[in-house]
C-alpha cells in the first residue's frame, strides 16, 4: 500500500511540513520504499518532482522539503509496488492534460482485472501501473462525455463520483486528484483530512520529532486544508473518511457535493 | 531569444558538465532570466523540473548540476520571455503523451499569427506561448495522421519534418523535441553538435570557469551528442547547422535521414 498527501488552500502556501512527515515513511518509519512523487500547482502550471527511489534518502526529496514552493493544489505520493515494478514511468502522482488544464492523480490501493475489462482510447499509460490505466480510463470517459468543460463544475464532480464508484468495484481506490480547479479525493478504506483556520495553533508531527506552530506562518486570512491517508499529526482532530466517500475542495474548504 | 540544450546517449549519463555552462547564461553570462527546465528520459519514464526563476541563483538548478541524473536523451531550455508572460506555465519544455509515450519539447525563436492560422483539436496549449501552440499542433497532427505509430521510424521523421517545415514559414524555430525513441532538432537559425566518443578528451565550457576531463567520466563504450544553441565549449569543434537542416539522434549518434 502506498500513502498520500494533498493540500488545498485559499492562498499559496507551501508544504514543507506535512512533507517532512510523511517522506519519513518512505523507508524509514514505513515500508514506502518504492518511489515518491509531488506536483504543484501554480496558476495554471503544475510542476512535478518524481524519484523512483525511497524519500527517506532522497536528495530530491530533501529539497522539496528545504525549499517552500508556494501552491494552491499538491498532490504528493509515496510507493509500496504492488502492480508494476519500480521504475520512474511507475511512479506517482501521473499528470495529464486535457482541455487546456493539467490533470494530475495519485492512488493508494489495487485494482485486480481493470486492464482486461475497461478499454483505452485517447490517453495511453507510459507505465504498467493499474493506477495509471484507471486515471487514462477517467480521463477518457471524461472527454468523451464532455469535450469540452461542462458549464457547472457540479455535473462534473457527479459525473467524476460516477466513474470513481465504478473503479471502486475493481478493488481499493483510495485517490486524490487534480484538474487545476478542484481537488477530488475518494475514500475507499483509508483518508484522513483536516482544514486549519485562525486561530492556528501548534501541530505535532507524528512521524518526526518535529512541531510547527502555524502561528507563526499564516496570516488571519489564511485557510487550507492537507488530506493524508493516515493523520500526520498528534494533536489535531482530524476528520476520518468512510468507504466510499468522495470529497471535493477548493480554496482549502471542502465543497458540498450533496 | 532563448537557449537549448539536448543529449542523446548511447549509455545513461548525467548532464552536470553542459548543464553548468548553460546556467550561467540565465542571468549571469546571458539574458535568459526569465526560467527554464529540464527535462530526463530515464527508460520510458520522463522527469522534468521547471522553475520560472532565473536559473543562475536557482536552488533546483543548483540540485540539477550537482545531482547526477543518468538519462539517454535530456532536453533543457532557458528563457527570455517574448511570447506569454513568465510564469510556470510558460516555462519549456512541454510534456505531453502521445501513444503511451511522452513527448517534450522546447523551442527558441518567435511564430507569428501561428495561433490565429491554425487549429487545434485534441492537445491545448495549458499557457499562452507561441510555442507550446506549435508543439499541441505537431500532436495533433501526428495523431490525426498516425493514431498508432508507424511501422517504420522513417516515415515518422518524414512527416515530422514536413510539419517543422510549415511552422518555419511562421518564424523563428530552432527546436528539440523527443518523443522517447529519438531526439529532433530543427535549425532555423542557430543550432550547433558535437558527438564526443572514444577517445575522450578535456573540454573547457564558455561560460564558466570549468573544465571537465571525459576520460574520467566515461568508458569505452560511451558515445554522445550535446546539441545547443550556441557552442557550450571553447577548445572542442563543434557541428554548425544550417538553416533548415533537421537532424534526428539515437543513441548518442546522428541518424540518417536522406
């Protein structure tokens, strides 16, 4: 299994934090061994840093954690293989673009049979993950329904929970995902999230001797929220996902779906 | 105007040496402070980093140059802005994927009225240059005519040639571009190359005070070409293009194709 990590938030910020958590489960307090992947949204462009080797060494991963890039969505992943073997076309998050927006995905679990039994049009994988088949698989329903954006963003998160819920029938499909404008994170066994707001206050990291006190890197107007599939602190409250919920965020607040 | 570099490798290498000579020029030794990336194809996986900052004082690019990538085809541009503003989205090289492949490509030089005569259908530029527009529209037009890839490689350098013919008539195009399996280059107005291969020598880079025995970093078996827009070395004979001339590599040698 592999653990993942988003943050939405109404004004850039970085992640230096909640990164320095979890790349300690990539070989160090986890078994993450296999690869680790982050993209960032700035304005319209996404930027991704991708190591097919284990965080917890990484140089990569080092900078990430140093040098705050300052986003709006991130999605981050770190990779136990289960279903392809470990190499960079393999390794999470997997970025693609469609109506002019980069389209970004990372997935923890596995989806036994999807290869045989859904078929591919526009978007092919490069790697032989099933986590990435199933991303060219939304995006090619997603095109081929809408070829261009639907008017309201609702219809489209339906149309999204739609096609989540049937890959959910392939196996475990805990996921976040991108489209520039909103972030999508399903649960199907393991999701976590937590929305901080003024006033901040001091947060623990569970995986590293580490504390932040918020405080002193926010402003009032600050809000955002970080979805992990496991907490990554001690002393918060974070909000627990059930099987088969699926979340949507903008602007660090969660969206009503209902 | 901006500046490119390319390698094609017959082994994996790192770019560290070329990498250091062309970063000087963003900023320091050249105009091109508004960003740059690189991209690294590693097996059928490709990582990119991009920063919209100069990349003389940037700390990616400083992880770049001492972080030895081992990649067979590398493609690196760095910016002076004429066409869409600096921002991320605007900072070559593009990625897309194309028959489960990615494709990269970055450009120097100007294509006038190019967004206004052509039409694009499945690819969309995510910025606003000139010259992603022409890499969504080489995309498209590969895709429409080949929605699999020919049987025979020369038949895709053919067309590809013919497309690189069109966009000149719109400007300036010196470009790279890689679709995985090889690595293009297009002169329109400045483009030069150098094959290096046993017996390996020293070489002293323009820009900056360093030089680099290839003995020391090489073996026998290593052939490779650096491709730029401007000769990176002062004491080594570097191949001049001329315009119009499109050059097509594979394992650190040029290919034939008359």
């Amino acid at each position: 299994m592999c653990e993942l990590l988003g943050m939405s938030t109404k004004y850039p910020m970085d992640i230096c934090f909640s990164f320095s958590g979890l790349m300690q489960r990539g070989g160090k307090t986890g078994p993450h061994k296999d690869g680790w992947g982050i993209a960032f949204y700035e304005g319209r462009g996404c930027r991704a840093f991708h190591d097919p080797y284990p965080s917890s060494n990484s140089e990569i991963a080092k900078l990430v954690k140093n040098y705050p890039i300052k986003s709006s969505n991130v999605i981050c992943h770190i990779r136990k293989a289960n279903s392809g073997k470990v190499c960079l076309e393999n390794t999470h998050p997997f970025i693609r673009e469609l109506w002019g927006r980069n389209w970004c995905f990372a997935h923890n679990g596995q989806l036994r049979g999807i290869k045989r039994k859904l078929k591919l049009e526009l978007f092919e994988p490069v790697g032989t993950t099933d986590s990435e088949f199933a991303f060219c698989w939304i995006l090619d329903q997603v095109h081929k329904k809408y070829p261009n954006p639907p008017k309201k963003d609702e219809v489209l998160w339906n149309y999204i929970k739609k096609l989540i819920d049937h890959l959910s029938e392939f196996g475990v499909f805990n996921i976040l995902m991108c489209d520039s404008k909103y972030l999508y994170a399903h649960c199907s066994t393991k999701l976590a999230w937590i929305t901080r707001k003024p006033p901040f206050g001091k947060a623990k990291l569970v995986d590293d001797d580490m504390t932040v006190d918020f405080c002193q890197h926010t402003t009032s107007n600050d809000i955002f929220t970080v979805i992990a599939t496991v907490p990554l602190t001690a002393n918060e409250e974070w909000s627990i996902a059930s099987k088969g919920d699926f979340l949507v965020f903008k602007d660090g607040i969660q969206k009503n779906t209902k």
